[in-house]
C-alpha cells in the first residue's frame, strides 16, 4: 500500500516579522564576546606577571650564596664602575693563596651566559677577540671562582657588574 505524502501546512509553519534594516549578521554582533575576551586579556596580564616574578626570583637566587659556597673565602673584585666600550673593559680581583687559575662567570642582565666560564690565570681579564662578539652594549653581571691544583673552589668573589656601550 502506498504511503501519503506529506506536504507542509504553510498555515502552521511560523512566520518572523520583518526586520527593519536588521540583517543576520548584524544579529549575531560580536559585541557579546567582548566580555570573554576582556577575561581572557585580564588572565593573561596575571599569567605573564606570575612568570616574572617566578623569573626575578631565579635570577636572585642565581648569585645568591648556596651552602656549597657558604664557608669560602670573599675575593675582593672591582670592575668598571662608568659605563665602558668594550675594547677598554677590564675586571680586576686581589689574588688567592693556592689558586692555580681562576674561573670567570659573565651573564647578561637577564641571566644569559656570555662567558660561563673562562680559565684565566691572572688576576685581571680583558676580553680577548674571541670573547668581543660575545659582549655588546648592554648592562652584564660577572663573578670570579679561584680554583686549587685539584679542581676545587677555594674562594669567590660576589656578584659584581658593569656596563658596555
């Protein structure tokens, strides 16, 4: 047997008012996004904040004292103390008893090696030509280790800095 076939009801089906100079993108306006997107700008200014605090808070304990070095000796180190080009940077410290070389630590301002570490046997470094690409304008932190005929640290110095144009 054959089946009827349906046609739709016009009477029923439901019919929307005109729109006056409305159309349906104008309906679907993004003006109801922008409070998501606000939020989502506000968790993201939270989000980079975090990161640098969680960042300062590395860079102070990187030339913070550690437990391994909390019984040695303090080399008393000097470096510039105006900003200097980087053809007359000179670091100078007072030499150890026992040290056979010294290592040198460099970092930038934000914690980037540089020179990490060169074996100087002096106690007073300038940068070699090798060394020179390496240091560009900028402000640096540096640090000196003297080390004793078996590899061991026997003093440092603290933290100190200068700056390069």
């Amino acid at each position: 047997m054959a089946q009827p076939i349906r046609v739709p009801n016009p009477a029923r089906e439901t019919i929307h008012p005109p729109t006056r100079g409305r159309t349906p993108v104008a309906e679907t306006s993004p003006w109801h996004v922008a409070p998501l997107l606000w939020g989502l700008f506000a968790l993201s200014l939270l989000f980079l904040g975090a990161v640098r605090m969680y960042v300062s808070r590395i860079e102070r304990v990187s030339f913070a004292e550690s437990e391994v070095f909390a019984g040695l000796p303090l080399i008393v180190a000097e470096g510039p103390e105006a900003p200097v080009s980087r053809h007359s940077l000179e670091l100078r410290w007072e030499p150890v008893t026992g040290a056979e070389l010294y290592h040198l630590r460099i970092l930038t301002d934000r914690n980037s090696p540089v020179l990490d570490p060169v074996e100087v046997w002096t106690t007073s470094w300038t940068p070699s030509p090798e060394a020179l690409p390496g240091i560009v304008e900028g402000r640096y932190r540096w640090s000196v280790e003297a080390i004793d005929s078996s590899g061991r640290v026997m003093a440092r110095s603290g933290p100190g800095t200068f700056e390069v144009f």
